[in-house]
C-alpha cells in the first residue's frame, strides 16, 4: 500500500522473484556458452578482446588505427555489435580485415549466443587477434561473458572523470581502461585523468589505464604494447 | 547442433520464451505503475520531463543551466537515476532544488515503481516542473515508461551524428532532440548537426531539435521556451 496516495500497487513488481530465476537462468545458459566460445577461441589460438564503452566514445576509431598499426604483422578479424546498422562493419572491412556485424534490434548488449553465431561467418584460420566491439552501454555489455580473453573498457574524456564511480560494474570488470580522446583535453576544462585513476582504485580495480588519441595517434604505443603481451 | 564445431549447444537461449512472458509481464506492471504516476503529477499539476542520453552527455549540466535561468519563477524538483553515487543530487541541491537521488545498484534504468518511490520523499505542493535524470544509457530508458509527460533525448557532439540510426529506440521515444556541447563543434571536424536531423527524419521522427551548451548558454533560449510551452 502506497502511503503517498492510498493506492494498492506494490512498491516493487509482484513477479520480481520470478524474473530474478530467469535471469539466473539466463546467465547460466550465456556461461556455458561463453565457456564454449572460449575453448573455440583457444583451438585456434585467437586472442579474443571485448571493448566496450558508452556510445561515442570511439570503439571503432580505437579499432581503425589498431588494425593500421598492426598491417601485414598480426591476423585482425571484428564482430561487431549494435542495435542497427552495419556502419561499423564497414569501417572495418575499408580497412582491409574481415568483420560480422550483429544487429541486436533492441538488445542493450551482445551475448554468448550471438558472438557464437557470429564465429560461423568468420574463418579464424590466419587469425591471431579477435576484437569483439559491444553495444555502446556502460551498463548491461558487463554483465554477459562472451568467451573473451579480456575486457577493455573506453572512457572518452568529453564523458567525465567520475563515470568508474557511477558505472562500477563496468570499470570492475575492466582488465584495462583507456581513456579516449585525449586530443580533446585542450578544450575540457573538467576532466582530470588522475580522478579517473582515483575512482578506479576506490572500487578495487589494479587494471592498467592508458590515455590516447586514435584521431592524432599520440598514446596509441602503451595500448599497443599491452595487446602484444596480451597475445604473446 | 552447431554446425561450426559439432557442439549440442542450441543457439539461441532455451528459456527464450519463459523470458519474453516475464519481460512482457513486468513491462505491463510498469505501466500500471507509469499511469499511477501521471495520475499523480496531473493532479498536483506538475510537468514530468524524463532526460535520457549516454553516459556524461551532459543532463545535469542541462538542469543546472534550467533551473539557474528559472530561478524565481518556475518551481522546480528533480529526480536522480545512477547505479550508484549521490553526486547528482548534490549538484542539483547545491542550486536550492529539492533532489532525491535513486540508486539503482546494477539496473541500466529508471522504472515506474522507482520513481513512485521517489516521489515519497518530494512535497510536490509548489512544483511546477519535475525533472527526472534517467541512468545515462542510450538503450533501455527507453522502453520503460515513468508516467513522464515527455521524453528528451541528448545526443552530445562528441558522441558522433549517427547516433540516431544506430540507437533508433531512444530516439523513435523522444519528444524532443537535445544537442548538447555545441560549444565543442569548432575542434569536432565530423559532426555534422543536419545529419543528425537527416537520420531522425528516417526514423519517421517529427522531433524538433535544438542545438546547446550549457556551458557557455549558446543556444539555451529555444529549450527554455520549449519547456514553458510544455508546462502552460
């Protein structure tokens, strides 16, 4: 009973319980799933990256002056994830590597599922380096493992420095944070990677964190370096 | 059967439909609740606005700039969505608004039951206008209805002008387009405000859209005006 009005709606939804087991349910399904994906991943001895960030916080940039870096050394391939449009996809094949592009319709994050269904369009013979980009969400991308090796979040600086503080399943689930758009620290006035730095520790976090610029290419060498070891 | 690697992992989640009748269930409960809360503000004869975009678009710096070029004549409270943090609700507060701050742990939005919730703790007697800051996601806000009166999306500059096709959820809902951080449009060579109109008009959306910073007050005059023709 609502003691604002005197209505008789519950304050919390009837079936909460209900959604709470399917959701349960749900993870478990995607883990064992993910777990699948993993074991394919290593067969064929593919490093699998998930980045994930908000929207706009420059993924696909990262990823465009990544596959640039790396030509004619490393075997790129992209899934990449959004509610619509194959744009994405075809940055990345512009750039001379294969990408699936998954269209989730209204799906705020990709699963286990999807990036296993993508894999069949893929050949990951000659592949050394999977990167999956996720739905741009700082929120839900989190919560789904989807067989990868490793998470990158992105946080572009026009964003804030306090988003590890109010996104913290994302930044705790973050094996490396790289602050994006450095170039447009000139102009912001309100954004102090240092902060960043601070939040990240307030919840426990020891991920690396880098800042750089994919537009000007400064600060693109510690990322780099971070992905060789990784799939060293 | 996976016909990649001969696995007996179905491909798409077994509980599939068990999930969407729950889904279905709790999106009918939040509009029992969403209507209850319309109910609620049109009897005090207040105006709900509910304020989705990214992470970091700028919400709360719109709502400051609002209440700042209101002050005296427009009674004003607001309600905060975030995972975690009251930061929001303090900056509004420090402007002599009444704030209540939500935090929704891990949920990637606002429903109608947590802002009933909220509204426990706000005297709406003198309230003209209730601002409601959802969790900044460009996905999920969306799909739940609060009792709001109407739906402005932020797109931020950085975040790119394609935004609109590649979230046509979020942007199909909005009664209103906000571009925000115009100010940040003369070191931004690729965005391209009438692109933004351009994809919305794809999505059959007949939105007005203003451009603003609510950092320097460029362009605040036509939201202002939006807003007391919203509430007369």
């Amino acid at each position: 009973m609502c003691g604002t009005c005197g209505c008789n709606i519950p304050q919390t939804a009837a079936d909460g319980h209900e959604s709470v087991e399917v959701l349960t349910g749900l993870l478990d399904a995607n883990d064992h799933q993910a777990a699948h994906n993993r074991e394919h991943f290593s067969e064929h001895g593919v490093l699998a990256i998930n980045l994930m960030s908000s929207p706009g916080a420059g993924k696909t940039a990262l990823l465009e002056a990544t596959i640039e870096a790396f030509a004619g050394r490393v075997g790129i391939a992209v899934i990449e994830g959004d509610l619509e449009t194959e744009n994405d996809a075809e940055r990345i094949r512009a750039k001379g590597v294969p990408a699936v592009q998954i269209s989730t319709g209204s799906a705020c994050h990709l699963d286990a599922h999807m990036v296993h269904g993508a894999l069949h369009e893929l050949d990951l013979q000659g592949i050394d380096i999977l990167f999956i980009e996720n739905v741009g969400n700082l929120v839900c991308p989190a919560s789904f493992d989807l067989g990868q090796n490793f998470n990158v979040a992105l946080l572009s600086t026009p964003e804030g420095h306090d988003k590890p503080a109010k996104y913290p399943v994302m930044f705790r689930a973050a094996d490396l944070v790289l602050i994006t758009k450095s170039d447009l620290l000139v102009v912001l006035d309100d954004f102090d990677p240092g902060e960043v730095s601070r939040y990240l520790r307030q919840l426990a976090s020891s991920a690396p964190m880098f800042e750089l610029s994919a537009k000007t290419g400064d600060g693109m060498q510690p990322w780099l370096a971070w992905v060789e070891e990784a799939k060293a």
